[in-house]
C-alpha cells in the first residue's frame, strides 16, 4: 500500500517506514473502496451495470487509485456502448499506474486499430444526429439513423431506449418493447429502460386485451355519431368513426383553400428557396473562380520559379564555357611558352609563363610550369635587368621602374641588390619619394653592409630632410 | 403515461473520442484520501502555529 503522505510503498506497515506518518486511516480508506469495488463486481456478474457503475464510482471517490474499480468501470462502459467514457477511465487508470496494468491492454487493442476509432466516432455523430432529428420532430429520419446505429455498436443501450421512446411516441408499442427489452439484455437495472419498458408493455398488453373483448361475444358495441364505443365490464375503448368526404359546394371551397394554400407554400417557400439556391450558385460560382485564380497564381510562381532555375543554369553553363576557354589559353600559353623557350626566345616565353592561370593547370602541367618558369625566369631576368639599365641611362624612369620590378618581381636580390637599389633611384628621380623610400629601406635592411646600403641611407635622409614631417616614420 | 418532451431533454450528445483529453482533464479526481491529507496537512499547520 502507497503511503499517502509521501507516496512510497509500504507493504502492510501501519507505520511508513519513510516519513512515519500513521497508516491506519489509510488502510481503512482502501478497505473501504475494495468493498465498493467487490459490490461492484458482484453487481457486474449479474449485469446490473447501472449498480454496479454506483458502487465503482463510489469506490472511486473513496480511492481514486483503485486500479481494477476503474478498468472495470472502464468495461462496464464499453458494455453499455459508452467507448469514449471507456477510454477515459482507462488513460486515468494507465497514467495511475503505467506498469502492470490492464488497463494498457485494453487501450492497445481499440487503438492498434485505428477504423474501429473510426467507426465509434461515426456511431456517436450518427447517434447525436438521430437526438437532434428527435428534437425537430424528424422522428423516422431519427429512427434510421438510431437503427444505423445499434448495427454497428449494438451494446449502445441509450440509443435502444432512445429508439424505444421514438417508437412509444409514434405508438408503435411493440416494436419500442422489443428494442427496450434488447437493451434491458445489456443492462438489467437501468431504471431508464424498466421505465419506457414498463409503458410499452402496458400499452401492448391493453391492445392485446382489446383484441380479446372484440372477438368476445359479451363485448357491447354501442355506435354513437362520430364514434363507436365497445364496452366490457369496466373497461370502455372508443374508436373514431373516419369522416366522409362532403361534396358539392364544400369541395369547391376545399379546392380553393388548396390554391390558396399553394400559393402560400410557393410564396413562402418555394420562391425564397430559389433565390436562396441561386444565391448559394453564385457563391459557389465565386469560389470556384477564385479557386481558379490562385490555382494560376500559384502556376505562375512555379513557372516564374522555373525560369529562375533556368536562367542560373544558363549563367553556370556560360561560366563553364569562360572556364573552358580561359583553361584552353592557358595551356596555350604554356605550350607557346615552352615553344618561345625552345627557340630561346625567352622574353617571349616570359610573357606567355606569365599569362598561363596555375589554378587551371592540371597537377602535371603545374609541375611542368614550376619547371619552365624557373628555368626561363634565369634567362629573362637577364633581359629584363639589361632592358631596365637601358632605360634608367636613358632617363626613362617610368619603363625602368617597369623593368625593374619586373626582376625584383623574379629576385629581388639580383646583382648584388643592385636591380632593388635601381628601382628606389628610379623612383625617387621620377619625383616618387614614397615608393623610393620603401625601397631605399629594403636595400638598407638586405645590403646595409656594402657601398649601396650607405648610398641608401643618404639618399634617405636626403628625401626626409627635404620632407621633415615624414621623418620618423620612414626612418629604419 | 411518459411526456416524450421531458424525456427527450434527458438525452445528452455524447462525446466523441477527440474529447477525451479534455475529458480527463476537466474530471474533478479527488477522492477520500486527498481530503484526508489535506484535513491533517491543515491540524498540523495549526498545530505549527499555535506553538
């Protein structure tokens, strides 16, 4: 037994051993809704389920975590058709206690399939429907849709005793009998049932008597103006006499109030169902078209997105075709290259190895590269430094700087630092004194040692000199 | 004699089984025990207090 205080197990202490709360009220608490639960049971065996239902649920009240009073609570219901109460009480009873427990069992079999989910939901909407037909006075469709019903869950006793009460209501006693008594089959104290059952079977019993005293010779019959009355002993049944048709004036009159009448109905009911039909029409007409529309809507997305995809397809591909082609000049450089190097015209094969794109090249071809370049780099250095020199006594500072580059571009030490110091006097005598000084310190820094790393820092100081605000910065 | 009228008042719609949930959890699930607890959670609360 759980402890009530701290919930843990106590087995059949009267003291819990955990937080020493006294038990005993406890235990008479469970005592009591196991009798509750074993009344119910024994109601249960002789189907008297609306006692049994009683009992369950006060044994419930008593201790809500009385497991088998509520899955058996939970049969009762499926018994009397009630699945959705059923499965109510069964969630409660698993989420009490999720292990060992049948509960789950029972939730597993009516949800595993998932059409019988299905087919109570429909019997319950059918069932709903068949009280609202009762309440507009639509008692044959009610009856339909009740006998729908019962021939797919026929354990539903609230739509046998339903049917039964449409059934004494349309004075059909012997059929409201014999529906009530299927659902006193099911539930033999359902004081709903005994109730309706009661009234059928007196109304039955009365017809039958009837029938017996009109085949019984001692039966009077007394025949009055608009009725016959049959008298026997103390009980007196009187029965209408049907009325005949007049004719003549009254049937004119009666085919008059008919054409009034009709016209009425056709006024008042017809012509605004009509104009109620056109209007639904209409409103159909206007969904329909709106529907059309966002229909298009929606496939011109598609195809605006379509042509999206199409036009970056068209952009890869063309990208692909300038990478072709620039892959083509590439190696057509190089082949020009190596042709220019083979016939020693190295200026040549410079100027094609520099034009060829190494991320195009293919791992052989790089190899073939680094080994061209190096090799035409020490042949065209020499053209470049010599060009170079040419243009620098020339006083042609701008195509010196050019050529001058070209070879500290290729190494940046050649001829002893001289191509590197060059470059700075180009610079600084063609009135760029930034770029001189960056370069006067390099040769400053790499041949501070020899007669251009002095002629350097003179001309360094020089240029500061003559731009004082610069000074600092610029001096190593 | 039976009133069909006041009978039929007597027959509610049932839920459907997208009801259960709310089923569970607007039932009242109080039993005996909880009034039990809560009748000496509230003495020794006063017990506490007077002391």
């Amino acid at each position: 037994m759980k402890c009530y205080n701290c919930g843990i197990d106590t087995g059949f202490e009267t003291i819990c051993p955990n937080c020493g709360m006294n038990l005993i009220i406890n235990k008479k608490i469970a005592a009591f809704s196991n009798y509750w639960y074993n009344d119910g049971l024994e109601r249960a065996k002789v189907r008297d389920l609306s006692g049994a239902m009683e009992s369950l649920k006060k044994s419930l009240k008593i201790n809500k975590e009385n497991i088998d009073a509520r899955n058996l609570l939970g049969l009762i219901y499926l018994e009397i058709g009630e699945t959705v109460e059923a499965l109510t009480e069964w969630v409660i009873s698993k989420n009490l206690q999720p292990e060992d427990n049948l509960a789950g069992s029972y939730l597993e079999s009516v949800q595993q399939n998932a059409g019988r989910l299905e087919t109570i939901n429909t019997t319950i909407k059918k069932y709903n429907q068949a009280i609202k037909y009762c309440n507009e006075k639509n008692d044959d469709l009610a009856i339909i849709n009740l006998k729908k019903v019962l021939t797919i869950n026929e354990h539903l006793v609230k739509a046998y005793q339903l049917l039964g009460l449409v059934y004494i209501k349309q004075e059909n006693y012997k059929k409201a009998e014999k529906y009530l008594k299927k659902a006193l089959n099911i539930n033999k104290t359902d004081s709903r049932t005994l109730r309706y059952l009661k009234e059928a079977s007196s109304k039955v019993e009365a017809v039958k008597k009837i029938k017996k005293k009109s085949e019984n010779p001692e039966v009077k019959v007394k025949k009055e103006k608009n009725r016959t009355v049959y008298t026997t002993g103390n009980d007196t049944i009187i029965q209408p006499i049907a009325v005949k048709e007049r004719t003549g004036l009254s049937s004119v009159v009666n085919i008059m109030i008919g054409v009034i009448l009709g016209t009425l109905v056709v006024g008042f009911l017809v012509i605004p169902a009509i104009n109620q039909s056109a209007k639904n029409d209409t409103a159909n007409s206007v969904t329909k078209v709106n529907e059309q529309l966002a229909d298009k809507e929606a496939q011109i997305n598609d195809l605006n997105k379509q042509i999206e995809e199409s036009n970056k397809k068209i952009e890869e591909l063309q990208k692909n075709v300038e990478t072709s082609a620039d892959t083509s000049n590439t190696y057509t450089n190089l082949l020009t290259a190596l042709n220019y190097y083979n016939a020693k015209d190295f200026e040549n094969a410079a100027n094609s190895i520099t034009s060829v794109n190494t991320e195009l090249l293919s791992t052989e071809a790089k190899a073939m590269y680094d080994s061209l370049l190096a090799q035409v780099n020490d042949e065209v250095v020499k053209i470049y430094y010599t060009q170079a020199s040419n243009y620098f006594k020339g006083g042609d500072y701008a195509n010196a700087i050019n050529f001058y580059q070209k070879v500290v571009g290729i190494n940046e030490g050649y001829d002893s630092g001289m191509a590197l110091f060059n470059l700075a006097r180009s610079f600084e005598l063609s009135g760029d004194t930034e770029n001189a000084k960056t370069y006067y310190n390099k040769v400053i820094e790499s041949f501070g040692k020899y007669k251009i790393g002095g002629l350097s820092q003179k001309y360094l100081e020089a240029i500061n000199a003559a731009n004082p605000d610069n000074t600092e910065a610029n001096v190593q | 004699m039976l009133d069909f009228e006041e009978e039929l008042k007597k027959f509610h719609p049932n839920k459907e089984v997208e009801d259960v949930e709310k089923i569970i959890y607007e039932r009242d699930l109080t039993d005996v025990s909880d009034i039990v607890k809560s009748m000496l959670d509230e003495l020794r609360y006063g017990q506490d207090n007077s002391r």
